[in-house]
C-alpha cells in the first residue's frame, strides 16, 4: 500500500510498531534493497549480534526464525529498518508526536523517541529474548487469541480452568474488547478453548509462537532481562511513548525500566494504549512492520484517523 498523495496533507502522525508472531521469512529484504539506511541498520545488527540477521532474515528457516532469540532481534531491527527508510523518503512531510509499540515492539517507539540508542537497544532486546528462550524450554507453553467473546466471560473461563487444573493460564494481551489473548500451559489453552466456544467465542486461534509469553511461566527469564534493563543508558523520550503495561506516557527513566521488566510476565493492554495514542489527535497512523496488525484494530475504533501500513518497498513512496 503506497502513501500516494495522503502523506503530503498530513503532518502528525501516530508510529505504531506490531511485536511477536508478526516475523516471516524474507520480511523487509525488498526494503534493505532499496534503501542504504536500512541496510546500514542490518549490518549494526550483525556487529551487535554477533550474527547475520540479514541472512536469517532473508532465507529463514522459518523454523529458526519463529524461535524467540531470532524472532524479537529480526522483528525489531525489521521494523526500525521499515521506519528510517520511510524517513528517508518523508521526513518533511510527517511528524511523529507520539509512538507504541507491542509488547517488545515499545523499545522500537523507544529508539525513534531517542529514548535508547539503537544498539543498546537492540542488545537488550536480544538479552531479552535469549531469557525468554531459555524460559519456554522449560515448559509447554503457548498463546491462542480468542475472538468475539468480551473480556468477563474470558476471564471466567480462564480462572475456572486454572482453578481445576492447578495449571498458569492467563490473559496476556487486550488487544480490542473482543480479541483478547490468553498464554499459558497447552493442556490450559486447550481446555479453555473448548468452554470459551461454547460460552459464544467465534474463534479461538493458536499463534505462532514459541513459548507463553507475558505469563507467569515467563518469570525465570526476569533476573536476566532486569539486568540489562538496568544497565542500559535510557533518557526521557523525546515524544510521548505509550506504555503497554498501563496505556500511559512514559514520564521517567525508572518508569521505563520498572515497566519494560513488568512486560515479560504482565499484561499487554494493547486497547488502552491505542486509546491514548488517539487522544493526540493524530492525522494519521503509521504501522511499520512487515506483517502489519495493529492498523486494523485501529480502525475498528470510534473516531480514527486514516491508517497506513508500511510493510515493503512500495509503501515507502
């Protein structure tokens, strides 16, 4: 989808960027292509990594690049390379007052707002997903969207399957008030599927992930996280970033690193974070992601602005 004459009349945009599940192989390759800056931004990966994510990305295996130490790094690299080379092209045209990312996603938002160096950035995104990596190995955990089905009778559900089996089970992303996201164990997730259809769920859809991420199965890889949360250099955003943990502004350093460490075993409250992102009253949202989600949860919500998706080469123009 290309922005053809719609960027010119806007000035204030909303940068969104999805997180986990949104990786496929060959994502933004057409991009790193096209533009030296996202090149550039692939190649600091690699030194930073110690790996070639370009390659990884390019070529998968999938199977590879599902696993969360590949999927988080690829991802937020992925999304930032999208955004610097839509700069390149737009840069006096658009103005990003506020940003949120999803789950992880927020330290892409974090990087743009010079909140975090890249590079730093990015190592503790890898920090993060190694630490998660290690914690799914630990279990069989999984996620599984439910689809049409309002939060309360959700929530019933889940606790009367974890208070029979004794198994974690929890809700893990809002995403709209009928597209809510539920990690725990698979005996769990599957259980609760059964009770959540017949309580008039739609669907209930497994994602393509590798562990039960923002669950209490995610605690062991807290300590590793925390640490290289804390050594991180971070500053006051520059914009407003949205958190996902209470759908507010970042206002403090400590703020950012108490939330960021929060998300691992916390809830996504990705409605409420969308909410505050419109009260800027932005003319547009922008996604930058290579399987882009979130714009069209976006639109679904009262009084939204246009929505555009950056996902390849062609948006770009």
């Amino acid at each position: 989808m290309g922005c053809g004459g719609l960027a010119m009349a806007v000035k204030r945009i909303a940068a969104i960027f999805p997180g986990q599940g949104s990786q496929s192989v060959g994502m933004g390759t057409d991009v790193v292509e096209s533009s030296a800056t996202a090149r550039a931004l692939f190649a600091r990966a690699e030194q930073v990594l110690g790996y070639d994510l370009l390659a990884l990305v390019r070529d998968g295996p999938e199977e590879r690049l599902r696993e969360t130490q590949y999927s988080q790094p690829a991802i937020f690299t992925t999304n930032l390379a999208l955004f610097s080379a839509f700069g390149d092209v737009h840069r006096d045209e658009l103005q990003t007052i506020v940003s949120a990312g999803h789950s992880f996603a927020e330290f892409c938002s974090l990087v743009i707002a010079e909140a975090i160096e890249f590079d730093e950035a990015l190592h503790v995104v890898d920090e993060r997903a190694r630490a998660m990596h290690e914690a799914a190995q630990r279990t069989t955990g999984g996620m599984s969207a439910v689809l049409g089905l309002g939060v309360d009778p959700v929530r019933q559900v889940v606790e009367r399957v974890a208070g029979e089996s004794g198994a974690v089970l929890q809700l893990a992303n809002f995403n709209s008030p009928t597209q809510i996201v539920l990690s725990g164990e698979e005996s769990a997730l599957r259980a609760a599927a059964e009770l959540l259809l017949e309580a008039g769920a739609k669907r209930v859809v497994p994602l393509n992930v590798s562990g039960a991420w923002h669950s209490e199965l995610m605690r062991p890889a807290i300590p590793r996280f925390k640490a290289a949360v804390e050594a991180a250099r971070f500053a006051v955003p520059r914009f407003d970033v949205i958190s996902n943990v209470d759908g507010r502004p970042y206002r403090s350093v400590r703020q950012m690193k108490e939330s960021l460490v929060q998300s691992v075993t916390g809830e996504v409250r990705w409605h409420e974070t969308a909410e505050a992102l419109l009260r800027y009253e932005p003319e547009l949202v922008v996604e930058f992601g290579a399987n882009p989600v979130l714009t069209a949860l976006v639109r679904r919500m009262p009084s939204a602005p246009p929505t555009l998706a950056v996902s390849d080469a062609e948006a770009l123009v």
